[in-house]
C-alpha cells in the first residue's frame, strides 16, 4: 500500500458525532499490533458482518494485509483516541482494462470497535477516504456488505453522495460516486454542526469549573476571574488550584489538578506562559474536557505543548492571550473573565480577538439593554474560532444577533458556508479589522496588485451574508436597528422633521449611504399634506413645520408607515419652545408603535448626547434614537443590505459548458513537470489554458522571425489594416513598461521595422512576438484571479488598460462565483454604468461578460496550481461579445485542500 509519511498535513484531528476528538491518519506498518487487538475485541457478530466469517486465523490475515501486504493504489486511514484504534477503513484500486490504466475505481472496507458504534467513527473515516480517493483521481468506491448489515449500508446510504445498492441473495453491492455536490456539503455542514456544538458544551455550558493560577494578590488576573465566577451566581461547582495557600474567597485551594476532587468541565489557566503546557497536560490526564487560557506570551515551544496536550486528552480550548468567556443563560450563570461586569443577559451572541473590542461591545450591549447570550473571547484563536461559536448560537435557541471581531482567519471558506447559512436565520455582524501588509505576497501582476487584503476580507464578508461595520459605533448603532426594527427589505425612505435644514441633511445622508430617497407619490402626499398643518412641504424630507402637535404629526407618520412604498420612516426631531408650550411630545408620534403592516421606524433626536439609544414603544419593543443623522443613515442602509441579500433565492455556481478538464490537467501536470518551481506560461501555452476553458481572446499567431511577422500581420489585420505586435521572453509581465509593444502598425513595412526593433533592443532575451490585429478604441477592462494563500481564488473585475493602477477601480469576489456574485462583481465597480449604456458610454453584451468570468472562476477552483491569471485589457464590443487582447497566467506547484473536509485547526 503506498503510505504518505505522517506529518501534519496528513495526520488530522476531528470531532465524533458525540463531541470526542480522534486522531485521523495514514496507517502504517507499526499498527499491526493495535490493528490486531482492536480485531480480537471485536464480537463474533459483528467480525461475521465486516469479513462475513469469524476466526483469528481471518482477522490475522486483515491485519497482516492493511499493515504489511499494500501495494501501490491502496488507501488505508485509522482512527484512534487515547493511543486506542478505534476504526479503519481502507480501499483498494480496482485493477483496469486493459492492465496499466489508470484506476478510476475502488472497493471499501470499514470496521469499528464494538465499544465505539454509533458515534459516527465510519462516517468520519470514509468521509476523509473519499477525500483522498478523489485526490488519487477515483470516481467510484464500491463496497460489498451482507443484505442485514445496515449498520454499514446506513453509513454509506446517508453520506451524501449518490448511491446506488444492488441486492444479490445474502449480498448488497454498494456503488459511491465521487462527484461532492451541495447536497453532500449540506450533509457535511449537519454532521459538523452536530459534532461541534457537543464539543462546546463543556466549555460554554460546563456543570464545574477550576481556576488554575488564582493568587492571593487582589489584582491577579486569576483572583479577578474567581471573584467573576463566584459573583455570577455560577449554577455549578467552583475549585480553586494554587499550591500556596490553604483557601482563597473562601473555597479550598488544591495544590495541583490531579489533586482536585472532580474532573472538571472547564478549567481556566492563569497560570505564567511556561507552566501552561505541563498544566494543559495534567488537565488532559484529569479528565477535564475545556480550557480557557488567559495567559499570554506563549512561546513556539510552549504553543506547540499547549496544542499537542489539548489534541491528544480532546479538549477544546479558548486562547491563549484572551479575557475569558461567558454564559449569561439562567441555569449558568458562567463569567469566566476578568472583565469589570458580568454582562446584561440578552440575544446577542459575541466572539472577538480582541480583549478590549470584547470590553466595549458587552458596555454597549449592555447599555443598549440588548444583552448578551454567550461572550468568547477567542484570544489568539488555538482551536475554537468564529466558525464554531456562528454554529453554536445557531443551535443555542437564545441567540439572535451574532457580533464577531475576527483579526485572522484559519479556515475562511468554511467560515463563508457557515455564516451564508446563520445570516438566513438572524444578522451576523463583525467589526471591519485590518490585516498587516507584512502577510501580502508580493504581487507581480495587475490582478495580484490589485487584490488588496481588505478587498479579499470584504469579498468574504459580502459573499457570506456578514454586515461588515467600519467602527464598533456603526456596529452598535446597527445591532440596534436590527435589534428592534422590522428589516426595510428595499431601502426606500422617508424623512419627517420639524426643521427642514436637519431634514435636508438626514436625506444627503441616506443618498450618500445609498439609500433612496424618492419623493412622494402624488396620491400619498396630498393625505399626508391633509394630515399636516399648513405650509408643510410633502416632498421628500417631509417637512411637518416648527408648529406641528403630537397628534398630527402621528397621523402623518402612521400614513407613512402603512404605505406599499415606504420601507422606513426617519424621523429627525429639533426641541422648540412650540411643543413645550402646548405639552406635545414629538417623540411620541414614533414611538406609539399603530398595529399596521411592519416599517422601519427610526429618530434623530440631535440634542441628545447618546450617539444611539432605544426608546421604549407604547405597545412593547422600542425605537433606536441617534444624536447624528450619518449615523442612523449607515445603519439602515447596512440593514436594508442585509434583506435584500437574505431575500435572495439560494443560488450555486453555474458550470460554463465545454470546458476541457482532462486536457487542462494533462497540460498543467506536464508543464509543471518540466519547471518544479513554477513561473509564467508563454503566450502559447496561455492561449491553449484559455481555449481550454472557452475564454474568448482576440485572434493572435506566435512568430519568430521577420518573415513569419509579416505573413502573421497580412492574415490578422482588421478593416482599417493595424495589427499590434508585442515581444515576449520568459518572466515578462508588464510588456509596456519595458517596451515589448508596438501599437497601430499598417503595411508590411512597419511590421517588419517593429519585429527588427524588438531584436535590436531585446537581442537573446527575445523568444517570439505575438501578432494580432489592432482592437478598436471601447472601454477597456481588467478581469482576473489571484490564489490567496489564505482565502484560496479570488476572481477580480473592473476597468483595464493603463488605467487599471492609476484609477483602481476594481471589485472582488471568492470563488466558485454563484449567479448573484457574478452580477454584485459586474456591478460594483465604477465603471458598471457605462457597460449597460448610461453616462455616454455604448452598452455591452454583459452575458458574455458574464460568461467570461464565470469561466475564470471554474479554472480557478480547478487548478489549485493558478497562482494569478490577469487578463488586460478585455473587451466588450458594442455589437456583442467580449474578448482578452493580453492575457497572462502563473503556475505553482500546488497541493488541492478541501475547505469543508471535517478536521480540526
């Protein structure tokens, strides 16, 4: 069998359906021991099932054949948890025909420790089989089983990939296509989703805690966290570990883990950096099953100690470098931080890098009297990540808000799939943080020049569903709206005031955050000019006057409210002697909350010194108050972006039809093959990658000689009679800089001088000039991909040419695109307008556009060797069609790494 070494790359960590953690990896020759045990304790019944006969003399023979007798095309992966195999499974190719081919086939096997059945050990273990076995490039696994063993026809039935079962007597033959689609990633999100949240119920709903490292000195951040715990009203017991002293806030304090009278669920380590890995370990060998790590300053070895410890016992773990965390759920009552006030209990869930975001987002919840469900502060993020809290407030039946602060990503597409599928259920919504320049690859090209990190981190915000807030102010003044307002699904709004200069400026600052403001029909402003005083103007502001009372000013409001046209009603209020003197509150006429179809209410109120406060409603909720109309603009238009994008069908990537997989694979394999470091294809083999893949480019012969150039230029030149030539040598890129292009050349002649004049110039480095025919003088655009070493492909789009740098007008989007990801990628830009005709610009054929970069996204997500790909300029021609006048694209020796494979960090 051919056994990969074990390494981390091969050798991974992942959760049971039950929460357990196993370790996942190759088998090799020295499991013959543990293989055989695992055999010997195994019931008659169920070796009878797995090898349709019992006896040692079989299950010797199993074990000899996994650890000892592979041969080439076998897989074999073990599970094991405690230094214990608890299950394998193994596949073996299916010979070809004729012999030498290459195997496309191969039959399965499973067996799981008696002990260990029903906890999703098989599934786990064929799930990462399937894995390899599409890395191998096998499109079948097959399995045969006895007709009563639907333990094992069960596990393969609900993996999640088609099946198809064939009965034969006693026998099932049992056929696994290997073709992952959403239905199996769907599959895959439930059993992870599943395993994950069990994992967290130690930490997050822990029936004990133990505090390692609580000191006698009063500011100790392990006394704080203590006294946190005790002042909670904590549901559970408490324990305290410290060797040096009898009782600490009276609880007795034990030397050390081992000496604690019970395992806990969760201990917190306060304890210096060089003690946390012997003390994670001693945590492991005591049973306890969470850690929260708050010390900071791990070195490289201490890290590593810290994560081998907490792999090897299975325990999840929060931090290091963090605050703590919280659960503010009645029958808990947990506060394991050192942060000042145990937070409101409320709906919104929080997880954030950093300590002092966390601070200030629980004083703000709590201000807000929205509160907090479950608090994590995930520190330098070792195990636990956002993704695992979005699925653990997915499940908890509290959360409705879901606040993240993340600094760094580990797994950014599974993160994408999760929270695309909790922003359907209730807002997800992060803090916009910055990532450092020293993690940027240095860019060559202008699709890499251009992919920005915080262009790829909106990328992945907007493509999952995330509201991405620039500030904690925005967030807080958004997490207040979403928190008590119905959604105004398409942004449309009305601004009512009793001062038209703040009326004016709150409707410059809906239109600045892209919010409509449109006037009002006729028919409702002519009610709503009836409902006013007179002199009150009924456009867009509405402007009620200074003199307006209470109740006139609501039936204007509840007119407005209940219009099919209206989304939201922004009221901005000024305070005048008018009201005071007749008792009218003109905050009222918002807040009575009229029992009519649900719109989007919202205030003003500058003489406020709270930049965002809820008003209590007459009839329950209440309605959020800002001191700056910029700021209640941002909020709506970030919740009117949230419904229409939770508002939009589920949608998946469309296959481009035509694509020639075999001859790409084929192509790429061979030129990587000759040049193991990778670089930059010729134009000859970039054209042949583009056709491949059915990208359009404009026609263009490859020439090395005077002769050939002239004979090229003949054949290609347009109507007008110019061709373009252009020299190439290998590692060029920007051909106009360095003088490689010859522009609007007529006649035999010039070609001629302009191929003498690369020679001249460029000498030996000169390997061929492309000639193509002179394009005519539209827009040009750029379009693009660039493999990010952490987000994986990224597709570009946007103005091209030489503008391309100077203007930067570009937008980005993750791989695979879905249909609504190609037309945000097309519209985003700037330059958008003049594709579809306005602001004098010629309408374009933007299906083909479409086409295009739909194309770029499957090449994308098929080569994970496609360093950056930068077609510039592209064309689109007014009388339809689109076309790549240059093209570029660079190869690396790359590995595929599936996102959603289920595996621990």
């Amino acid at each position: 069998m051919t056994r990969a070494p074990e390494s981390p790359s091969t050798t991974v960590y992942a959760l049971l359906a039950d929460g357990t953690t196993v370790r996942i990896r190759p088998v090799v020759p020295t499991d013959h021991a543990a293989v055989s045990r695992m055999y010997e304790h195994m019931s008659p019944e169920n070796l009878r099932l797995r090898f349709f006969s019992a006896g040692p003399l079989t299950t010797r023979k199993a074990a000899d054949a996994l650890c000892l007798g592979a041969g080439p095309g076998d897989r074999a992966l073990v599970a094991e948890a405690d230094g214990d195999v608890l299950g394998l499974a193994e596949y073996h190719a299916t010979p070809t025909d004729p012999p030498g081919g290459r195997p496309t086939a191969a039959e399965v096997a499973l067996a799981v420790a008696d002990e260990w059945h029903h906890r999703g050990v098989g599934t786990l273990l064929l799930e990462h089989l399937v894995d390899l076995a599409r890395a191998d490039g096998l499109q079948e696994l097959t399995a045969d089983a006895l007709s009563e063993n639907m333990r094992v026809i069960r596990v393969f039935t609900d993996l999640g990939l088609p099946v198809r079962r064939h009965f034969e007597g006693p026998d099932v033959h049992v056929q696994v296509a290997l073709t992952p689609d959403e239905h199996y990633l769907t599959a895959l999100d439930t059993r992870g989703r599943t395993a994950d949240v069990a994992s967290l119920r130690p930490l997050l709903r822990p029936r004990s805690v133990a505090v390692v490292g609580a000191g006698h000195l009063p500011g100790s951040v392990g006394r704080a966290i203590l006294r946190n715990l005790r002042a909670s009203g904590f549901a559970g017991p408490v324990h305290v570990v410290n060797p040096h002293g009898p009782a600490l806030d009276g609880l007795p304090c034990h030397p050390a883990v081992s000496d604690l009278p019970e395992a806990p669920d969760l201990a917190v380590l306060a304890v210096p950096a060089r003690a946390v890995p012997a003390v994670a370990e001693e945590c492991g060998e005591r049973g306890v099953r969470a850690l929260a790590v708050v010390t900071s300053g791990l070195d490289e070895a201490q890290a590593a100690g810290l994560r081998t410890a907490c792999r090897r016992h299975g325990m999840r773990v929060v931090g290091p470098n963090c605050l703590g965390l919280a659960n503010t759920e009645k029958d808990v009552r947990l506060d394991a931080t050192f942060a000042a006030r145990f937070p409101l209990p409320g709906t919104a869930g929080v997880a954030t890098q950093s300590g002092g975001v966390g601070i200030a987002l629980l004083d703000g919840l709590s201000r807000l009297g929205i509160g907090v469900s479950t608090f994590v502060s995930l520190g330098d993020k070792y195990d636990v990540s956002g993704n695992d809290l979005l699925q653990w407030w997915e499940e908890d039946g509290r959360t409705d808000l879901a606040v993240l602060h993340l600094e760094s990503f580990g797994n950014p597409r599974a993160f994408s799939r999760t929270a695309r599928r909790v922003s359907r259920r209730m807002p997800v919504l992060t803090v916009d943080a910055g990532r450092s320049e020293a993690g940027r690859r240095a860019a060559a090209s202008h699709t890499a020049a251009a992919a920005t990190p915080t262009m790829t981190r909106q990328a992945l915000f907007h493509q999952a569903g995330v509201i991405a807030a620039r500030t904690i102010g925005e967030l807080l003044d958004t997490v207040a709206l979403l928190h008590t307002q119905p959604l105004p699904p398409r942004g449309r709004v009305v601004v009512v005031t009793n001062a038209g200069g703040v009326g004016v400026l709150a409707a410059d600052a809906c239109s600045e955050a892209g919010l409509s403001v449109r006037p009002l029909e006729p028919a409702l402003a002519a009610e709503v000019a009836a409902a006013l005083p007179e002199g009150a103007a009924v456009g867009n502001p509405v402007d009620a006057t200074a003199a307006v009372p209470e109740d006139r000013l609501r039936a204007c409001v509840d007119l407005l409210a209940a219009h099919r046209d209206v989304d939201a009603v922004l009221g901005v209020l000024v305070p005048t002697a008018l009201a005071t003197a007749t008792g009218d509150d003109l905050v009222r006429a918002f807040t009575h909350a009229p029992a009519r179809a649900p719109c989007t209410t919202a205030l003003v109120l500058v003489d406020r010194p709270a930049r965002v406060e809820l008003l209590p409603a007459a009839r329950g909720g209440a309605v959020p108050a800002y001191a700056d109309a910029q700021d209640a603009a941002r909020a709506l238009s970030y919740a009117s972006a949230h419904a229409r994008r939770r508002n939009r069908p589920q949608s998946l990537p469309p296959e481009p039809s035509g694509v020639d997989t075999e001859g790409v694979e084929a192509d790429v394999a061979e030129w990587l093959a000759e040049r193991p470091e990778g670089g930059w294809l010729d134009p000859v083999q970039c054209g042949r990658l583009l056709a491949r893949y059915g990208i359009p480019q404009v026609a263009w012969e490859w020439v090395c000689d005077e002769d050939t150039a002239a004979a090229a230029a003949g054949r290609l030149a347009g109507p007008d009679g110019r061709v373009v030539l252009k020299a190439h040598w290998p590692g060029l890129v920007h051909k106009t800089d360095e003088g490689a292009v010859r522009l609007d050349l007529q006649g035999e002649e010039q070609v001629r001088a302009a191929y003498r004049g690369f020679v001249d110039r460029f000498g030996d480095r000169l390997s061929g000039v492309v000639v193509q025919p002179q394009a005519p003088h539209v827009l040009e655009l750029v379009a693009g991909v660039v493999q990010d070493p952490v987000f994986g492909p990224l597709v570009l789009f946007g103005q091209g040419g030489t503008a391309t740098d100077v203007l930067a007008d570009h937008a980005a989007r993750l791989a695979p695109l879905t249909t609504y990801d190609l037309d945000d990628l097309i519209t985003s830009p700037r330059c958008s307008a003049l594709l579809s005709g306005r602001h004098g610009g010629i309408p374009v054929d933007l299906g083909a556009l479409e086409r295009l970069l739909l194309c770029l996204s499957r090449m994308a997500c098929d080569l994970p060797q496609l360093a950056e790909a930068d077609l510039n300029p592209v064309v689109a021609r007014p009388d339809g069609g689109v076309m790549a006048l240059d093209a570029r694209v660079r190869l690396e020796p790359h590995q595929a790494y599936d996102p959603y494979l289920r595996r621990l960090r």
